[in-house]
C-alpha cells in the first residue's frame, strides 16, 4: 500500500491532509484528513462515502480532482447508479453488497460440493459394508 499527496494546481506543492491511497490490490481512494471519501476499485467501480464525499468545500475540490469531473457530474452519475454510495469508514471500506455479490454462489456451490462429497462417501461405507447391496 502506498500514500500520494495531491497537489495544487496553483502552487505545485501537496495540499496537507488531501491524500491518494493505493492498495495492493488495485484500488485507489481519495482521503481526507482521516476519511475516506471516494473509492476506485480495480474494476473501475467509483464508491463514494454517503455521509462524506460532498462534505465540504475543500472535499468537493480535491474529490473532483480525484474523479476528474465537477460535482454537477457526480450527482448525475450517483442518480444514474454508475456510482455506488456505502460507508466507506466504518466496516473498513468493505461493501456488503460486492462480497455477497462475489462470494455467496461460491460458498453456496462450496457448501453444496462438500454435501454430496459427504453423500458420497456415506454411500460407499453402506454400499461396502452390506456387500455391494444398497440397503435403505
């Protein structure tokens, strides 16, 4: 993981608490002081915080800088649905609706592999212990 100040536009120099995040996984996030208030994942998904990312002033400038837009573009694309809004500083970052989305048929096809793997087997042990003949 890796910290980028952003910088003005005027001076050249990093604005204090203005900061770009980059995780190890592709992600990129817009920080606040200590919040977090956009998030690009790897797939190109913008995230914004529902109670931050139109919080101030100075968050909507550097936040549009982030997003290379103005905020009239955000609000269209937040109403469109092309960007998500979820808690991005409570749960660290983690958006229940894209877990679900990307593990549960995984779990469940998991969970249902595990099931008939154990059917299986109980079937072979009665199937070996009555001789080959399947007694129910």
């Amino acid at each position: 993981m890796r910290t980028s100040p952003i910088y003005s536009e005027r001076s050249g120099r990093p604005v204090a608490n203005q900061n770009i995040i980059y995780d190890d996984f592709g992600n990129s996030f817009f920080q606040s002081y200590n919040t977090i208030i956009a998030k690009i994942t790897n797939a190109g998904q913008t995230i914004l915080d529902a109670s931050y990312w139109d919080y101030s002033v100075t968050t909507g400038k550097y936040r549009n800088k982030f997003l290379n837009e103005c905020i009239a573009e955000t609000r269209k694309k937040i109403k469109q649905g092309l960007y998500k809004l979820a808690d991005l500083n409570g749960s660290n970052g983690v958006v229940e609706e894209d877990l679900k989305a990307t593990y549960f048929d995984k779990w469940k096809q998991e969970e249902a592999d595990a099931e008939q793997t154990f059917r299986n087997n109980r079937l072979a042990e009665r199937t070996r212990l009555n001789g080959g003949f399947n007694v129910k």
